[in-house]
C-alpha cells in the first residue's frame, strides 16, 4: 500500500507536500536553498521525526550545490561545517535529524582521504541521502508487519499526532501498524487525537486514514478518558521522537497522558519507531530536550485569537512518557516487551 509521497528530491531541489496546509489543501513547495529547507523544517511543513531526518539529508544536498561544483575539496569541507550546524539548530526533540545529518557528515569523511574534488563527494552524499530515504520506507514497512500482529480482527485503537506517511517516507510508524492490519485483512477502527496545539491528529491523522479508506472516529484530547472508560479502546499506537536506551520515550505533547489514562484503564500501550529514534547517548528520558514552540500556536491557533493578549503561555512541543507505561516497541527488527534497557539491547544487536 502506497500512502502519500511525503517528499522527493531531484537535481538539487527538494520537493515536499506542505502540511500546514493540509487537510484544506495538498499543495507541494520546492525548497531550492539551505534557507528553505530550514524554514520549512523549523515551521512544520515537514515533520515527524524520521520526515525531518530524511528532509535534513537532502538538505545537506540542497545546501551543497554550488559547493559541489567547486573543484576545490577544501571549499567543499568547510561548506559542509556550515550547512550541517545550521539544519541541526532548526529543532531539538526528534533524534532522527542528527543521526541523518551525522550519517552524512560520516560518509563525507569516509572519503575525504581518497577523493580529489568536491563534486565526488557531493555525488555520494546524494546517493547516502537516497539512501536513507529508502531505508525509510523498508524499516516502516516492517514496524507495519511486526505490530499488525498485536492487533486483532474488530479491534479499535488509538493513537496522537501524526505517525503517518506525512511523518516518514511514505507509509508512517503508528499508522503503518493500521495500514499493515489492514492490508491483512483485518477490520479495524481507529480513534484519532485531534492533538493540541497545532491539530496534527486532526488534520494530518484523520487526513491519511480517510485516504486509505481506514475506519477513523476524531476526538478532542480531553475525550479520549472517557472513550477507553467506556471500553472502545483496545490498544494505543503512537509514533517517537527519540526514545532513551531504557525505552523512556519522547512523543508529541500530550502523549505522556494518555499513556498514563491506558495504564489506568488497563489497556496496553505501544510506541511504533525504527532504531534511527533512539538515542543510546541518553541512559532515560531526563535528558531529552524538548522544543519549546512559538507561545502564538497556543493563543492563536490558526490565525484566530483564543486567549487574552497579555496572558502568560507555555508550550512544549513533547513530553515524555516513561518506559513502565509502555507495553512494547513496535521497530523494525521485531517488538520490545517488556521495554528495559536489556531487552532493547537484544532486539538491537
Ligand atoms: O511536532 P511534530 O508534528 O513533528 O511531532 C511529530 C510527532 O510527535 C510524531 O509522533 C513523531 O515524530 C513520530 S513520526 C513517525
């Protein structure tokens, strides 16, 4: 099942559906300098952690252009040290952005011995870049296998924000399980978030599912104690954003609570992620840094004023969710259950 084409990259233009404007619109932008790709990173008209990733590596290809041309390999270098700092300062929480702009800054090195000018450096990182974005694909793939099988015929789960094919290459993490279910055979229904601040449940979630023809009940945030309360609720899938090497797990805000409501309510709850989201630098999730949002997203959501001018905002864009109220981790080499440092490490190795 193919989903959405979520972004494209030819000739040193990086192509990319604008999901601001969605669900109104489906409307793609070309970003043909370092600058635009930043913006639109920085701005969420890509997002979703392994999105971001895939859009940082063909940053470092947008930026490198003109670099890329230069014969000299030296001017290449030190373009290199400029693009790869400046897409990494767009957002902080999703992990995924600095292991592809490592994964680059590793393959220019790889060859800098060997090579004589910069175009053939540039010609690898493109191919590393296609690279990524295909492995993208195959690893949501495979998340889509591993956790169709959790899910049973009649179920209905829930899940926040967007995990979709708008959030990867094209098939998603979280929703890859639903799409994986479903291609299998399975009736199922999902209940979508429609996630505060800024409405990725609503407008990217229920979007998707409605596309593919996926049974999707939106709710409120504030609904979603209620509906498990009144048993609707099987299971929680949602997507991550950097999980820590204890399984401590970052997510959109608000992703925390409904952990905390599915344990109350007895229902197990999963986070669906490749290996490229965790962060084996971090022992837990005390050390994950969470982006703090423009305080405008919160008191002017969509242009429209719904608080009072003056009023004192906060806005982190995740939070984290502790490891014991995961029941597993959906990756691409199998399910993590229980979630603890060992068992991690194993499915890992
Ligand atoms: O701020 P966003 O929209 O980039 O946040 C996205 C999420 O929190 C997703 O759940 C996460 O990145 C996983 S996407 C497969």
């Amino acid at each position: 099942m193919q989903t959405v084409e979520t972004l494209t990259y030819k000739d040193g233009v990086l192509t990319l559906i604008d999901q601001t404007l969605l669900p109104v619109e489906l409307r793609k932008i070309d970003c043909r300098d370092l600058e635009s790709v930043w913006e639109a990173i920085k701005m969420l008209r890509v997002r979703g952690a392994p999105a971001i990733g895939i859009a940082a590596a063909y940053g470092v290809c947008v930026g490198l252009q003109t670099a890329g041309t230069n014969p000299s390999k030296e001017a290449f270098f030190r373009r290199l040290d400029e693009v790869i700092p400046y897409l990494a300062s767009s957002r902080p929480t999703a992990v995924n952005l600095f292991w592809a702009l490592d994964r680059m800054k590793a393959k220019a090195e790889s060859v800098r011995a060997a090579v004589e000018t910069g175009a053939e450096v540039f010609a690898l990182l493109e191919a590393e870049a296609r690279e990524i974005h295909e492995e993208d694909r195959r690893l949501c793939r495979a998340i889509g296998r591993y956790g169709a099988e959790l899910l049973k015929d009649g179920d209905a789960f829930l899940t926040h924000c967007n995990a979709g094919g708008l959030a990867t290459a094209d098939y998603g993490t979280a929703l890859a399980v639903f799409f994986a279910a479903t291609e299998a055979g399975k009736k199922i229904h999902v209940y979508a978030d429609e996630t505060r601040p800024l409405l990725q449940g609503a407008r990217l979630t229920a979007w998707e599912l409605l596309q593919r023809g996926i049974d999707v009940t939106l709710i409120c945030d504030n609904m979603a104690a209620m509906v498990m309360r009144q048993g609707k609720i099987n299971g929680v899938i949602v997507g991550a954003d950097r999980i820590a090497s204890n399984g401590d797990t970052a997510n959109k805000i608000g992703t925390y609570g409904v952990a905390v409501l599915a344990k109350h309510h007895g229902i197990p709850f999963y986070v669906a992620a490749p290996f490229s989201t965790f962060d084996f630098t971090l022992a837990d999730g005390g050390g994950i840094p969470i982006e703090d949002r423009d305080p405008k997203e919160v008191s002017h959501g969509f242009g429209k004023q719904t608080a009072p001018d003056g009023v004192a905002i906060y806005n982190p864009a995740f939070d984290v969710t502790p490891a014991g109220l995961i029941a597993g981790i959906i990756t691409e080499k199998g399910v993590i259950a229980p979630v603890d440092r060992e068992t991690i490490r194993k499915v890992y190795e």
